[in-house]
C-alpha cells in the first residue's frame, strides 16, 4: 500500500475575536474499509496509524471568514494556530464556520476544510468531557491497560460501546432549544486515533464538538514530573478563551479527572457548575472521591455507576 500525503485539521473554536485551531501534515498507508471488521484489518489500521511519517516545516495557510492566517508544521508534523482575527465575526454568524487550508509542499499545493465552533462570549454554556471509560468503554483500569490495548488496536469504531445513556445525556444537554451551548471533548488518547473517535461518536450520534487528544511522539520518551499535564492545560486554555461562560466538566474515576477538575475549580471560581465523575467500579477510586465530595462541598460533585443520576441531577439544576 503506497503512502498518501495527508493534511488533517482538527475541529477547532472561535470567540468571535480569535480563533485555535490545530492538525497535521503527514504521510499514511491507512486504509480504512468500513466494511471489513476483521481483527487483521483492524490491526494493520491501528498500526498504520502510529507509524505515520510526519512532514515538518511545512507552510499552512488558513482562510476562515475573511481573514488569513500562516503557520509552520513542527518536528512532529502540527501546525497550531491560537491568534486574534483582524476581520472578527459578528454575533449573528452560525455556530459552525468552515476553514479552508492549503499546504505548500514544494510545487504541489494540498488543500483541506474543517469546521470551526463559533462560541460567542454572551453565550450561556460550555460541556467538557472525557471519552474513554466517560463516553466509550475503554477498559482504563484494566491490568496493566491490556484489555484497553487490545480493544484500541483490534476493534473497528463500529464494534467499540458507548456509556449506556451517556448519548441520550449529551444529547438531551445540546439539544437545539439549548443553542447557546458548545461541548467539546478533552481526552488522554492519542492524535492518532482521532479519525476512528469521530467516526465513533458520528456511529452513536453524539453531539459534534472539537476533540482535544495527545501527542504520542518522541518527547512521550523523555516526559517527567514537572511537564504540563495534557488535560489540565487543554481545559485551562479553554477556560481561559471562554472567561464568561459556566462550565460543566464529566469524567471517570479511573483516571485523575476529578483531581484535574477540582484544581480547574480552584483556579476559577464560581466558573464550574458541576462534575460528574462516572464510577467505573473500583472500590478504592469510589471510596477516595467519596471523601472528597464530603471535603468539597463547595463544589458540586457527583458520582455513579448510573448515568441516570447525572441526568437528574442535570434536570434539577434545569439544564435539560
């Protein structure tokens, strides 16, 4: 199978004044048939995935309503684009805007579309959430993550299970009575698998939002202690784009996210309406958030194996 040049963008965000968008410039042999479920073909995907030749100190020049922007691919083959717009939208333009790129790669010209969440600052809120063991059963928690590595690498999106009701949850939050809503989804995953994710949350019709996932490249190797932790950045930066808006936050206890989340309480006050932390079973996680719910009462914290109690708990704050 020949490599194929790539140019993907990530969904990205707007305020009306400034836009962040992010993706990346690479070659591929993935090959993905929707129709062939097999272990092999799933497994020869997921390694095409991770073995991508990355195309670094590439021109990118992005068109997004009337403005132009111009980046450079890094080492790992990202660009990323976090600037003010000089044309900034006005407050009646829709939800999703379209971004046009083009790459230059030597004479060859690459072009790509992605869209782009206009969150107006009057807007009433923001969802963050989590995807593994949150949105999609993932298996985190498992020996030494061996049933989370085989479903990763040997299942097709098709064959990967949501939460039970957490569809039915998203859905209810941004429902289009509720336009003044942008849920975006904040996860430990790699880049790599950011097409079989999309295409997992379009199969079981959750909401569309960007997705913000991690680099797995080579830095992963020489990572300490003191290196910013992917989630806690990711939800600061929006925090921080969004600094009107209440926010709530969903995760699992068999990561840290009720950890992260309650340090993005601390740090803005009065901005986190609520966390919902989906109880995955292990006896030690559910017993430590119990004594912080009880430490933390100034913060609203919930936590279930059932998702049912998110959602009531949701109706009871009238946000559905």
């Amino acid at each position: 199978m020949k490599l194929k040049t790539v140019v993907h963008p990530y969904m990205g965000y707007c305020n009306g004044s400034r836009i962040y968008l992010k993706g990346r410039v690479y070659k591929s042999r993935v090959n993905v048939d929707e129709n062939e479920y097999s272990f092999f073909n799933n497994l020869l995907n997921s390694i095409f995935r991770f073995g991508t030749i990355e195309l670094c100190n590439k021109v990118v020049e992005i068109s997004f309503a009337g403005n132009t922007l111009t980046c450079q691919t890094d080492k790992e083959g990202y660009f990323e684009i976090d600037d003010t717009l000089k044309k900034p939208l006005s407050a009646q333009e829709n939800e999703w805007l379209k971004a046009e790129l083009e790459v230059h790669l030597g004479a060859e010209r690459l072009l790509s579309e992605v869209h782009v969440r206009h969150h107006r600052p009057s807007d009433e809120l923001i969802i963050i959430s989590d995807i593994d063991d949150t949105i999609m059963q993932s298996f985190v928690s498992s020996l030494f993550k061996v049933k989370m590595m085989y479903y990763t690498f040997t299942k097709s999106p098709f064959q990967r299970k949501p939460i039970k009701q957490m569809d039915r949850l998203m859905n209810r939050l941004m429902d289009e009575v509720y336009q003044k809503r942008s849920l975006f989804y904040v996860s430990n995953s790699p880049w790599n698998i950011y097409d079989f994710l999309t295409r997992f949350l379009d199969i079981y019709h959750f909401p569309k939002g960007p997705l913000f996932l991690r680099d797995y490249g080579r830095q992963m190797l020489f990572r300490n202690s003191n290196d910013p932790i992917h989630k806690l950045v990711t939800i600061k930066r929006l925090l921080e784009f969004f600094p009107e808006n209440k926010v709530l936050l969903f995760g699992d206890s068999a990561e840290n996210d009720v950890y992260y989340y309650l340090q993005m309480a601390d740090s803005f006050p009065d901005r986190i309406r609520g966390i919902f932390i989906h109880d995955i079973g292990k006896r030690k996680h559910k017993q430590q958030i119990y004594r912080l719910i009880q430490e933390r009462s100034d913060v609203n914290i919930v936590l279930s194996e059932d998702i049912s109690a998110f959602e009531k708990e949701c109706e009871r704050m009238g946000l559905i």
